[in-house]
C-alpha cells in the first residue's frame, strides 16, 4: 500500500480525533458548571426573596394559590420547601413551577434558562434523552 493510499485514513483520524476531544471537552465542561447549578438559578431569578424556614400555614396557602391558578389536570404537586441549596419556597406540578413568598404568596413562575441549557447539555452531550434524564 502506497502512502498516497494511506492519507485519507489518516486525515479521517484526525479529524475524528479532533471533533470527538471537542465533545468529551464540552462533557467535562458542562459537568463542572453544573457543579454550581444551583447557584447558577439563584442568580438568573436574584431578586425572589430567601429565607430559612417556612410555617405549615404558608405553605398550605402557597398550594392553594397554585392549584387555583394552574387547575389543568397533572399528576403531581411538589412543594420544595427553603434549603441551604436553593432557600426557596417552590410550588409546582408537571408542568409550571412558582416561587411563593414565606408567607405563601405567588411571586414568579420559575425561569433558569441558562443553567436548564448547561444541564441537558451535559446530561444529552454522553447520554440518549431516555437514560440522562
């Protein structure tokens, strides 16, 4: 076999190599980043107020409000009660997510469109939609 032969193998390894570094770089990226997601949504929505702790009253209030507004059906409800990640009240189902107040007032709808990017990112970048999600 010549080396003229041989060329556009080895230019298709190259380039191979080069655009599967490419994506195993954006994986290893992407995973950092989204070491830091949680903080990553609390400054895309910096001006919800946090707080440490939440009474039961609030929180029943908070669900209240929500199921009144979004009445579709869904299959859950989740309260996310204020954390040392997230020190949040959130009320959602499958489809909308709010903020509420620690009194149990609705704020805002959830947006994080910048970190909800960096994570399906890293999870769809090594991983098919049905198994990273």
């Amino acid at each position: 076999m010549s080396l003229f032969a041989r060329q556009p193998a080895l230019n298709a390894h190259r380039w191979m190599g080069i655009f599967l570094g490419g994506l195993l770089f954006l994986v290893c990226l992407s995973g950092t980043l989204v070491v830091f997601n949680q903080e990553f949504e609390r400054w895309e929505q910096a001006d919800i107020p946090e707080f440490n702790g939440v009474t039961p009253v609030a929180v029943g209030r908070a669900v209240e409000q929500f199921v009144k507004r979004y009445p579709q059906a869904t299959e859950h409800y989740h309260v996310v009660f204020p954390s040392s990640g997230i020190p949040r009240l959130v009320v959602e189902n499958d489809h909308k997510a709010w903020f509420a107040n620690h009194q149990g007032r609705l704020l805002e709808a959830e947006q994080f469109p910048w970190s909800k990017m960096l994570v399906d990112m890293h999870y769809y970048l090594h991983l098919p939609s049905t198994w990273g999600c």
